[in-house]
C-alpha cells in the first residue's frame, strides 16, 4: 500500500523538524534579533544623554562662561549626532555605521572638553543644578558602555554563527540573506584627551602688574 504523497511530505517534516533545529536551524535568527534588542539600548542611552545636552549647555551660559567655542563645539556635535541613525534594516551598512559611531564620538569629546572648561569656574561646579546635570552625563555615560559592551557581545556570537558548523549551512541556504552586523570599537579620538587652553579664561593682567613696568610716580 503506498502513501498519499502529501501525507507522506507532512511526515517528514514532522520527523525532521526535531532534527533541523537541533542542527541550530533557528540560531541565526534569534541570534539576529538578540543583537538587534542590543542595539536599540544603545540608541536608546545615546538619546538619553542628548536629552541632557540642552540643559546641560543652558546651565553653562546662564553662568557667564568666557569660553564659548566649546559651548558651540558641544551643540554642533549633538545636532550631527542625532542627524545620524542607524535602523536594524541598515545595521549590517558598515559605512552607516561608523558615520554612527564617529558622530557620537565628536559629542562625547566635545562634551569632554566642556567639562574640563568648567574647572575654571568654582561658581559653577557648585552649583547644585550643574552638579545633578554632571551627575546624570556621568551616569548615561556608564550606561552607553554597558550598552555598547553588551551589543557587542551579541553581535559577536552572531557573526559567529554565520561562519561556523553546523549554523553555517543555514547562512549559506534557509537564511542565505543573514550578513555579519560591525562592532563598535574605539575611535581615535577617544585615544586622545581633549585639549582645553584656559589662557583665554584668565583676565588680562594691568599694566602696573606688567613685567618691566615701571612703578607708579608716589603720590
């Protein structure tokens, strides 16, 4: 007696579905969305600390600062900054993805460099509105690196998946459309501490005080 065809079709699939994923038949894709969650929480923390930037700036002008190209340095970054996405769809875009990754390394030197400015400024590292605004950067900034140490964890074993035994066969087949996603690594700018000169910051001295001056008639 022979079977129906179509019987026959359902009885395969039933007997090797057990068999294909333990073969890691479906590893690629969840491995796909696991870095894909990772990357939300890295641009969801990158917005955050955007979100402090303006009141961040606000503060520091309401202070009076001298200094104002870093000030400057800081918004222009965080306009290119947030100009610059990256969607799970465009994730595997290497080229997308360090325009990502450098604009959010401009914003994080900028912001470096203002924070060194207001040393400079007791009044305002004293101030308890800057010091709760210093206080939530700092945090968002350990928060990034979590993210960004976090997502690179994932993208790692995913790529991992597209290139070894036995996942490979369904990279090269089922999912034949899986591409390797980057990772984030350090730029050089982060190599390098920001440099601040703080000649600008001091008051000229008078000429009384000037060297080589001479002293001033008796009265």
């Amino acid at each position: 007696m022979s079977l129906n065809p179509r019987f026959a079709a359902v009885a395969a699939a039933v007997i090797l579905a057990p068999a294909a994923a333990g073969c890691g038949i479906n590893a690629i894709p969840t491995k796909q969305e696991r870095a894909e969650a990772a990357w939300a929480d890295v641009q969801s923390q990158y917005q955050r600390r955007a979100d402090l930037v303006p009141n961040l700036v606000a503060t520091v002008q309401g202070a009076a600062l001298q200094e104002r190209t870093t000030l400057t340095q800081v918004v222009e970054a965080r306009a290119r900054a947030t100009g610059v996405t990256v969607t799970p769809e465009t994730l595997n875009d290497p080229a997308a993805f360090q325009r990502y990754q450098a604009a959010q390394g401009e914003l994080s030197q900028a912001l470096k460099s203002l924070l060194m400015v207001v040393e400079a400024y007791p009044n305002l590292r004293s101030s308890e509105n800057f010091l709760a605004l210093q206080s939530q950067l700092e945090g968002t900034e350990n928060r990034i690196n979590i993210a960004r140490r976090d997502y690179n964890e994932a993208v790692r074993d995913y790529n991992t998946s597209l290139r070894t035994f036995p996942t490979v066969i369904w990279a090269k087949t089922i999912h034949g459309g899986s591409k390797a996603m980057p990772l984030f690594t350090a730029t050089a700018e982060a190599q390098t501490a920001p440099s601040v000169n703080f000649d600008g910051l001091q008051p000229a001295p008078s000429p009384a005080a000037a060297p080589g001056a001479a002293p001033a008639p008796a009265q």
